[in-house]
C-alpha cells in the first residue's frame, strides 16, 4: 500500500514542484511569496485550460496538436470583431470564441471520425490551415492594445477576490473537468476507449463519436484561451502562441496521462502545468536564458515517456511471472 502511494505520479510530481520551489527560494526568496505565487498561477492558467482539453483527446488514444493554433485563429477573429464592433458585450465574445473554437475541433474530430485518418497528420494539417486562415483574414496585419476597446482588454486582468479572472476561469474549468471526468458517462467514455476500445465497443460505446466529443471539448477550451490570452496581452497577430501546442502536450505527459490512451487524471494534467509554469517563470530569475525552456519541455517529456513505458513494462513482467507460477 505504501509503496503503491510512494508510486503515485500526482505525489512525486507534487514533491518535484516543491523541490523546484525550495531550490529556486534558496537563490531569490521573493519567488515564493504569496503575490508572487499568484502571479504564477494566473501566468500559468491558459496552459492548464489548454491541458485539461489535451488530455480529453490523449485519453482517448488521439492526440491535438493543432490548440495553438486554433487559439490564435480564434483570438484573432474575437480581436477582429472588437474593433468593429467595440460595444459588443464581453459574454457574446466569450460564446463566439468558445463557439469557434468547438468549430475548429469538430473538424477535427470528424475528420478523425469518419475518414477513419490518424489523430497526428489531422490536426497537423489543421494547424497549418489555422494558421493559414488568420493570414488570409488579417493579410498579415496586427492588431494592437489602442485598436482593442477597454472592456475587451480589462475582463481578464479584472481582479475578483484577490486573484485576476484569467485565474479563477482556470480554477472553474478545472473542478468541471473534474466532474466531467469522473461523475459522467462521458468521462467514463474517454478511459473506456483509451484502455481498451474493442471492449469499449461491446459496452455499446461509439469510440469515433467519443474521440470526436473529445476534440470538440479540446477545441471549444482552445477557442476560450484565444480570447482570453488576445484580451490579457493585448495583441493578435499569426504567429501568436507559436510552439505552445508542445508545452500543453508536455504538461500532459508529465502530469501522468499515459500518450497510450486510458490513463490519467486532472490533478496530475494540473500538476503538470504548475511545474512547467514554474519553471517558465523560474528561469529569468535564476539568470538561465527561457530559451532553455523549450529543451527542458522536450527533455521532461522523453523522461516521462519513459518512465510510463517502464510501469507498463514492469506491471506486464509481474502479469507473466503470475501465469508461470500457475503453471
């Protein structure tokens, strides 16, 4: 039991994070400071809101790496329609962007679906057609804070009960995913078809419409981050959140949601994009260049690609031995 619990990669990943802050404390005590702390969290948010849409998919044995870019394309019609329309409530941006974006992952999904194509060439594809489109629609022209009206720029950043917005929509998104995951049919859905989906089938679940619910609440989280993350930082432009989709799926991986489908949990999908936050934010204040980041993004997911594939390994050696022995 004890060794079980020791195991768990919620536990050693939450050891982990609090090695990292001891570590980074003992060089610039300020970094651990409540306020500080916050501000991490809330840097950190769009990664955790994009993690729990990725892990919907990886559970379900595909994989998004088109988030990024359905953000950017989605941040940057919501920035296009503020400037013409500047009084247009903040809900209606919300719905529109949350709408797009569930748009955005549908085609995914269907496409995964019904053509029957792998999760990776699908949503590489659609990354470079996102990214393609924002070109087209913006012909390559940013759009700046003095062009985005006030309220569009203030919801997030506006400070209720001691924490921005921007945090507590991460903090919401995160205990519904929660319930999602493990009160509904649908959470019960995706760990089904990732485990095992033959088996998935004979319970009367649909692994193509499950992947493809998966995609679309993937996308729909993706599409409410492109306006979130516009509106904080205050630009649109093609290339906004470049390279992201790594650092989401990375947040995935080392929080434990096995790339193999069916394992996980949104404590560890949490975990994982606190450590990366951490780190993001760690490394200008320790002097190492953030460049560094993308090869620590990188390194941590080989390692916890790994260390998941030796768990399997270990667990179906001990499944072997048993059947010698009953032999």
């Amino acid at each position: 039991m004890t060794l079980s619990f020791l195991k768990s990669r919620e536990l050693v990943l939450g050891v982990a994070i609090l090695a990292l802050l001891l570590a980074i404390a003992s060089r610039f005590p300020a970094f651990i400071e409540p306020a500080n702390l916050a501000k991490v969290f809330n840097d950190t948010a769009p990664l955790i809101i994009l993690a729990l849409g990725q892990m919907a998919v990886i559970l379900t044995r595909c994989i998004d790496l088109s988030v990024a870019a359905n953000l950017a394309l989605t941040g940057m019609v919501v920035a296009m329609l503020n400037t013409l329309y500047p009084g247009l409530p903040i809900p209606v941006i919300l719905m529109v962007s949350i709408l797009l974006g569930a748009v955005m992952g549908l085609a995914n999904g269907l496409l995964v679906w019904k053509l029957d194509i792998p999760p990776i060439v699908v949503t590489l594809g659609t990354m470079t057609v996102y990214r393609g489109i924002i070109f087209l629609i913006s012909d390559g022209a940013w759009i700046n804070a003095h062009e985005m009206s006030e309220s569009f720029k203030a919801f997030p950043r506006a400070v209720f009960l001691g924490l921005p917005v921007l945090s507590w929509i991460a903090i919401v998104a995160v205990t519904g995913f929660a319930v999602l995951i493990g009160r509904t049919a649908l959470g019960r859905a995706f760990y089904a078809v990732g485990g095992n989906p033959h088996a998935a089938v004979y319970t009367g679940i649909n692994v193509g419409q499950t992947q493809c619910a998966a995609f679309v609440l993937s996308g729909a989280l993706a599409g409410l981050t492109g306006y979130l993350w516009v509106a904080r930082y205050a630009v649109a432009y093609v290339d906004i959140a470049g390279g992201f989709e790594l650092e989401v799926v990375a947040a995935c991986v080392i929080g434990g949601i096995s790339i193999a489908g069916g394992i996980g949990s949104v404590g560890g999908a949490l975990l994982g994009a606190l450590f990366l936050g951490i780190v993001k934010n760690a490394l200008p204040v320790i002097n190492i260049s953030p460049f560094w980041q993308l090869a620590i993004s990188g390194s941590a997911i080989i390692v916890a690609v790994a260390f998941n594939a030796t768990s399997t390994r270990s667990k179906g050696r001990v499944i072997l031995k048993k059947a010698e022995h009953a032999q």
